[in-house]
C-alpha cells in the first residue's frame, strides 16, 4: 500500500523536515520504494521463530555502580554551534 | 477505597478516576548507560557529561547494575511480578534537554508488572494497584534567558542530569479522590525512602509526580475523558490541584461541554490547571527495542536475593513495634514514619530505655529539637547513643525531668558526655527525704496564705508550693517526692 501524502508529511514532521511540495512527493515515491524492497520480509514463514530484537546472543551486560570523571565544562561545549561559555545555547523554547 | 463525590446532586454526582504516574531518581553513584556521576548539582553546568549523556554519535551505553537491582528491589517491596525478560526502548521525540533525539526508556517488557500499595485514607484501608515499575534515564534541564520568558530569544541548556537513572511507577486508576492520591504518594515517597533508593525531595524534582485525571457519573463503568496533570512539586500541589481538575471537569461536563484529552499543568500562583498545548504536539513516540543495550534476564537466584536483602516495611514495622512495645497505632506510625527514627527507637528500647519513655521523648522533645536545629536525632550532637544515657540517668532517678529537658537540649546542639556533665555540674536529683522535708517546711512557713487555700481545698495551690521546693533545691528535687513530702507537712 503506497504512502499516503498525510503520512509523509507526519513523518516529516515528526523528523522536523520542512519539505517543500515537490519534496514531499519525490521522497514520498523513494520511500514506497524502500517500503516495497523491505516487504519481502513479510513472505518468510516465522511461524517457529520467536521474535527477538538482538542478535547478539548477549544477556545482563552491566557494569558496577562506579564513578568516573566526567569531561570539563569547556571540552563538552567544544563542538556546539552556540553556548554562552557555560551553557548550550537554543532557540527560545516556551512551554 | 474513599470515594468522593461532586456534583450539584444526587442525579448528577460523579466520581473521579485517578492515576499517579511517579518519577524517581535512583540513589546510584554514577548515571544509568555512563560512569558520569548522579550528583549532577555538585558540578558546573555542562561539568558532569561525557560522550554517552552528551548523545554524541558512536558511543555505547552500558547499565548500570545497581540501578538494575534498585528498581527490583522497589518492584519487590510494591508485590510486583518480575518477568524472566526484560529490555530497553527507544522513545524518540525532539526536544533541547534530550541530546540524543531519544530516551532510553522501557515499552512492551518493562523490569515488573502487576503490583500494588496499601495505605489508610481517612481512617479507611485502601489499595492501589500499581501497574509496573520500569527504568529509563534522565533528561538534561533548560534554563530560560531573560528576565520575561516571552521575551526570551533563547534557552540554555545544561546537561548534567542527562542520564541519570530514572525509576518510573505507574499506578492503576484506582485512586478515587484527592486525599486518595496524596495518601498514596506520602506512602509510596515513604517506601521508596525505607528501601533506600531514592531521596524524596518532591520540590527539588528528584521524586516527580504527574496525575491521570477523569470524571464519571456514579455507576457508569466507561472511563471519562482522561487529563494529564503536570508540575506539581509538593503533596499539597498533588492535592489541590487534583481537587481543581476534577471540580474543572464536572464543571465543563455539567455546562453540556466536552472535555478534551489533554495535558495541563498546576500553575501555583493561580490556583489553577491551565492547557499546555505544546505538549500535545506529536505523541508518536515511535518506540524500538534499543540496538546497543543487550536484553536483561534476571533469574530467579538474583531475584530472590534482592528480596531477601528488603528490610522491614514500614507497615509492618508500625504494626510489629505496636504489638511489641505496647504503642498506639498513631504512636506506632510516627515513630515509624522513617527508618532513621525507628531505627533509633529500636536502639533505644535496646540500650535499656523503656519502650514508653523511649516514645515519649522521641515524639516529644527530640522531634521538637530536630525541627528547631534541621538536624535529625542521628545527626544531632546527642546522638541516639547519648540519649539511651540521658533517658536511663532519667528512668533510675539520678536526674529528674526538668532536668533531663535542660541537659537534652544543650547535648542535641553542642553534644557532650551526659553522665559526666551531671557529675560536674552536681545535677543529680535530691532524692533525699530529710534534705527535702527541711526545704519543703521552710516553703510552708514563708507561704502560709497557699497553705491555708489547699488545707481550704484549693488543690492548685500545691502546685505553687511544689514550685517554690523545685526552686530552693535548684531544681534538682525528686518531683513525687516534693508532693508526696508537702502533702504529708500539710495534712500534719
């Protein structure tokens, strides 16, 4: 079943793309592409698999509850695009 | 459970239908998926993060297994089942405190399930189911430029609590009024303290609270339109705020209105729910198993062994403490109303001080001292240690009452050797019966018109002669004595 417009552009904004018109159906027919490649999953027989969302064959990974220094003030704004010197800097946000 | 109805009458009297939604902040060291440390205050902002709770790309978080064994331990002491599998999720949404674009959080297969608290609301017994208990991580926190927030032309972000272990309990809407709610959040915020794993502090927002709030006619068993109640960082919010929803509710739905689904937040200053639309923009998490956290399997053998490490719940402890020492149920809840003090009262009845007296002074001077000083007993210079001595000085008559008050306020500030301050300063009771009777005929004849109104029936003139013996003996006599010995000159 093809994307409807409605879903790209909820998909859109849940990504916080501001797609154009013309956007907004070009990569509305790329992702009926990939959603129709991806379909082929659903004509395997999974009746005896049990569902499972790891691969790994891992289980219980932790670590102890130990403390370890953390970077400096200045190291963790290094990259931001805007701070204040202490704090990153956004866009005004108003509940 | 207490119901309480609103309403315009009979015909129209509805119920509310409450559930809690509570946060905790686990008392871990360091955060949930780094080793950064959960003391996020102590540092400067942006001080206390590293690669994983800052969100930066290729990193891999690892659990922290106390923060594990702590949510078991609170699904444990709520009788909640603990499923043989459990895993993270990824709950997507944008917003500035969340670096990632994700929280960790748990979906389908949370830690527990299917438990329930117990509590007294107004002098009913009431249960609420809890639904599970599940683990996820804190958000950063935003501050807001600018003296006017509508004038603000940015916000900063500090994310020092990034990642910091989250506990989240979820309550069936089983809670039937405000006083319901609150009851179950003093119990629920007290049981989380007894098991020691998270701090209570409602207004500093490491024990958060946010409310499910619907109205229903009597005997309808739909659900009502349900509203979310938000920012309220105290019980008393908690409770008036509840109150103000469900009267706003009965009120919309008694003017032939409708009630939208929403999120509203308690706004103290004016007494208020108010919309906050923001908050419904796009809740469409787009929940997945987390790649990077391995699922968790926590067997049988760790499970029981966090349970058998509970210690004694405070119900049961107010309950035990009742039966053994002989307490009022209401003393027997006080006493208990955190470890702290019932651990003292124990040690206390143990070191040789009788459970009544224990009690007495507990509640009483002691619990008037911590609140004058902000200094618990344990914390205070007297210490549980020095007060068994006092009281024991107390209960064999080497000092009296008056005294022993006197001697406990200077030790609970200033600390010091009890027995040795009464040794120096000579403030052992006068017990002795010729000493006192000499003292007590001295008094009768320097007050003769009190004697003449007791011998005329005026018993509270004795109090006044009591008063003047007390304070020819410096304080310091035996004060059954003194009556006994007044009493006996009087009647001669």
């Amino acid at each position: 079943m093809p994307l409807s417009p409605d879903d790209v552009a909820h998909v859109a904004m849940l990504a916080r793309l501001g797609l154009s018109e013309e956007e907004r159906h070009r990569i509305g027919l790329q992702l009926d592409v990939i959603l129709e490649h991806i379909s082929a999953l659903e004509r395997a027989d999974i009746s005896d698999i049990p569902e499972t969302a790891q691969v790994g064959n891992l289980v219980n990974v932790w670590r102890d509850d130990e403390p370890a220094p953390s970077l400096s003030q200045q190291e963790a704004l290094v990259n931001a695009p805007d701070t204040d010197g202490e704090y990153f800097k956004v866009g005004a946000i108003q509940e | 459970m207490t119901t309480q109805t609103v309403g315009l009458g009979v015909d129209s009297a509805y119920e509310a239908v409450i559930g809690l939604e509570v946060h905790a902040q686990l008392l871990t060291r360091s955060k949930m998926f780094c080793s950064c440390s959960a003391a996020y205050t102590n540092a400067p902002a942006n001080g206390n993060c590293c690669p994983v709770c800052l969100g930066m790309p290729g990193v891999l978080p690892v659990m922290n297994r106390q923060a594990v064994e702590m949510t078991v331990r609170t699904a444990l002491a709520l009788d909640c089942e603990i499923p043989a599998f459990t895993k993270f999720d990824r709950k997507n949404y944008f917003y500035p405190d969340l670096p990632k674009g994700y929280q960790i959080s748990q979906y389908d297969l949370p830690m527990s399930l299917r438990g329930h608290l117990d509590f007294t609301v107004n002098e009913e017994r009431a249960r609420c189911g809890i639904t599970r208990v599940h683990l996820e991580e804190d958000t950063g926190t935003m501050h807001h430029a600018g003296d006017v927030l509508q004038e603000a032309t940015s916000s900063l972000v500090d994310l020092n609590r990034s990642g910091v272990p989250l506990m989240e309990i979820v309550s069936e809407p089983d809670l039937r009024s405000a006083d319901a709610a609150r009851e179950y959040l003093v119990r629920l915020r007290q049981l989380l303290m007894y098991i020691g794993v998270n701090d209570g502090n409602l207004e500093q927002g490491s024990l958060r609270c946010d409310a499910n709030v619907s109205v229903r006619k009597f005997g309808v068993s739909e659900l009502g339109t349900k509203v979310e109640v938000k920012n309220m960082n105290s019980f008393r919010a908690v409770h008036r705020a509840i109150d103000f929803e469900i009267a706003r509710q009965v009120a919309v739905l008694e003017q032939g209105g409708a009630l939208l689904q929403e999120t509203r937040g308690w706004v103290e200053t004016r007494a208020a729910t108010v919309s906050q639309r923001s908050k419904e923009m796009a809740h469409d998490y787009r929940y997945f198993p987390e790649p990077d956290l391995p699922p968790l399997q926590l067997g049988r053998e760790l499970v029981e062994r966090i349970r058998s490490e509970l210690p004694e719940l405070p119900e049961a402890r107010a309950a035990r403490l009742a039966e053994q020492y002989g307490l009022s149920t209401y003393d027997a809840a006080l006493l208990t109303a955190s470890r702290e003090d019932a651990d003292a009262y124990e040690e206390l009845v143990d070191a040789g001080v009788s459970a009544k007296v224990a009690a007495n002074w507990q509640m009483g001077d002691v619990a008037a001292l911590a609140n004058q000083h902000h200094r618990s007993l344990v914390d205070s210079g007297v210490g549980v240690v020095g007060l068994a001595t006092l009281l024991r000085l107390l209960e064999d008559g080497t000092i009296n009452g008056p005294t022993a008050k006197e001697l406990l306020a200077e030790l609970y500030e200033h600390g010091g050797d009890a027995a040795l301050l009464v040794r120096e300063r000579g403030l052992g009771q006068v017990s002795d019966r010729a000493a006192l009777t000499v003292i007590v005929d001295e008094v009768i004849a320097a007050n003769a018109q009190a004697c003449e109104d007791f011998r005329g029936g005026k018993a509270q003139a004795l109090g006044r002669l009591v008063g003047q013996v007390m304070k020819a003996a410096g304080g310091r006599a035996e004060p059954a004595l003194v009556n006994s010995l007044l009493r006996e000159r009087l009647s001669a």
